[in-house]
C-alpha cells in the first residue's frame, strides 16, 4: 500500500536528479499519520539534510526511506497499515512540510517511487493487461511461464486454455498468492462472474 492516504505528487525523480541528487520523490504531507506500507522492519536514524529518518526493509529486500518526520515509533518489525510516524518539516533541506521517498532495489539501484509496484500494483496492471490481450488474440503473454505458447495455433491456443481456464490457473499459481489484496480487487470487478469457467 502506499504509505499516505492521499498521493499528491511536488517532485518527481527527474527532478531530484537535475538538482543534483538520487532518483526520489516528494509528496504533499503536511504531519499527517505515515503508514507502513508492507510487512518488515522499520529503523530510525537522525540526518542533517533530512531530518528525521525512517528506513523500512521489505520482505523481499527492497529498503523504502522515508525522510523529514515529525514524530516516529520506535523501530521493529511492522504490519502492512501499522502507523509509524507523522511527517513533517525536519532536516536542512526542506521547502516546507512533506515527505520524502527514496527507495533501493536489494542490490542498491534506485527505484522511482512513481513507479514503485506499492500493494502490487504491477501484477494487477498484469493481470488486466493479460485479459486484454487475449481478448484480442495477440500471441504475446508470457506471464512466468504459467503458458506455453504453441506456436500452431491461435490466442487460445495457449494449451487448449481460453482466457476463462487461464485465470484460473493463475489465480491459484504460488506466485499469485502472494498477491491477495489483488485477488480481492478483482473479485470485486462487475465482470468477475464473467471470469469464471463456463
């Protein structure tokens, strides 16, 4: 989930970037309640430019920090939606009130947070990019190999699997479970009944 309950956007990597810094970005946030936005653990450390810190470990390696906070618990292991600080207006450089997200992959890149799959936001991107496509019959899918492509026969010729039987077998794929927030979100789409098997 995205650690703001409103997203409103002041700068951008590009930005950071032509200034001189690492790829990051800047929210409106004006102390309001920061949340944990997946399982892990979350650190606290004090910077001059920054302020007030928190680095958050994701359980997949990721570290999201979080800069200029007013107030913080203290660190630990977290829960998806825990509250964990209230942003502010610490640090040397700061222009006002927000917050500052900056994130690194487990080998150190940075990520733009504007790209970041928050509450798996990618696979859900995925998943409806996958029906549209078979919906056009396109042979191009590729979803971690859930698929084999024969290349004899058309769009639903993925196996004998139409785009009914496909979500299926994706949605009970280990992978996907890691994603049930997303299984949610499509259970509630209008058309969920018309992606189950006839």
């Amino acid at each position: 989930m995205f650690p703001l309950r409103e997203r409103k956007l002041i700068r951008g990597c590009k930005a950071h970037k032509n200034a001189g810094l690492g790829c990051g970005a800047d929210y409106e946030a004006d102390y309001v309640e920061l949340y944990a936005p997946f399982d892990g653990r979350d650190d606290i450390w004090e910077g001059k430019q920054g302020g007030n810190w928190i680095s958050f470990l994701r359980n997949n390696g990721d570290v999201i920090q979080f800069a200029h906070l007013d107030k913080y618990k203290a660190g630990g292991m977290v829960k998806e939606g825990d509250l964990i600080a209230i942003t502010g207006n610490t640090g040397e450089i700061t222009t006002g009130p927000h917050l500052h997200i900056q994130i690194k992959d487990k080998f150190g890149n940075r990520l733009d947070p504007e790209d970041y799959d928050w509450d798996g936001e990618e696979i859900w991107k995925a998943i409806v990019n996958m029906l549209d496509i078979v919906d056009k019959r396109f042979l191009n899918l590729g979803y971690r190999g859930i698929l084999r492509r024969d290349p004899d026969k058309d769009a639903e010729g993925y196996l004998g699997m139409n785009k009914y039987e496909f979500m299926e077998i994706l949605i009970k794929s280990e992978e996907f479970k890691i994603y049930n927030p997303i299984f949610e979100k499509i259970k509630k789409l209008e058309n969920w009944a018309r992606l189950k098997l006839k």
